[in-house]
C-alpha cells in the first residue's frame, strides 16, 4: 500500500490547500481530509471524528486507514455504504457523553461521568 503524505491531502479539487479553505460544513471531501489530515480542531485541541451518512462514527485513524473508501464515498452522486462524512464531530464540544468509533472499537471520549454531574 502507498503511503500518504498527508500535508497534501486530496481535497475537493485534488490538490492540497490550506486547511482554512476546505468547506468542511458542506463538502463531504473536505470534511474527510480535514479530519485525516490534521484531527484536531483549533483553538481548543479538541478531537475530530467523522460522523458518516448512516450515524457513525469514525475516529481520525481509521479516517486515515480507511482515506481511500471514505474519500470515494465522499466525491459519489449518489447514496453510499455508510462511509459517507455527513459531519466533522469534535469531541468534548458538539459531541458529549461516551464517544466510541464504530470501525475500530476505541473508546474516543468516556465522559459519562462529566455529562451525570450536569
């Protein structure tokens, strides 16, 4: 398998920008290579996913491992097999409470015990 540089992540118009011009409410291309190419929202720090067209949810590794299915998904017409970003989540801010990814199993947030004491 090839490596992938990921400071030149392919975008919506395969080739790399900066990560401030990637439509990442709208375009499903950009919000896969925002994720994979930096993972980390700013300022904050706090930990994007993706959260895919059939609700789930896959942390910035298997963004990574799995670039080429979700990017293909991404740039398709037409309704997909669940690989399809639908949004970028960012962990401890729009997205509370456990937080696991689907693919890989890792628990990404296990913040129960902040969301029982509110």
């Amino acid at each position: 398998m090839k490596a992938i540089n990921w400071s030149n992540v392919h975008c919506t118009d395969h080739y790399s920008r900066p990560i401030r011009d990637l439509d990442t409410r709208n375009n499903p291309a950009d919000m896969a290579a925002a994720v994979a190419r930096d993972g980390y929202a700013w300022p904050g720090g706090y930990e994007m996913v993706i959260v895919t067209d059939d609700n789930a949810v896959l942390c910035r590794e298997c963004v990574r491992a799995e670039y080429d299915q979700v990017y293909g998904e991404a740039i398709r017409r037409e309704n997909g097999r669940g690989w399809k970003p639908a949004a970028i989540g960012i962990i401890g801010c729009n997205m509370e409470g456990r937080v696991d990814c689907d693919h890989c199993g890792r628990v990404i947030s296990d913040d129960e015990e902040a969301a029982e004491d509110e």
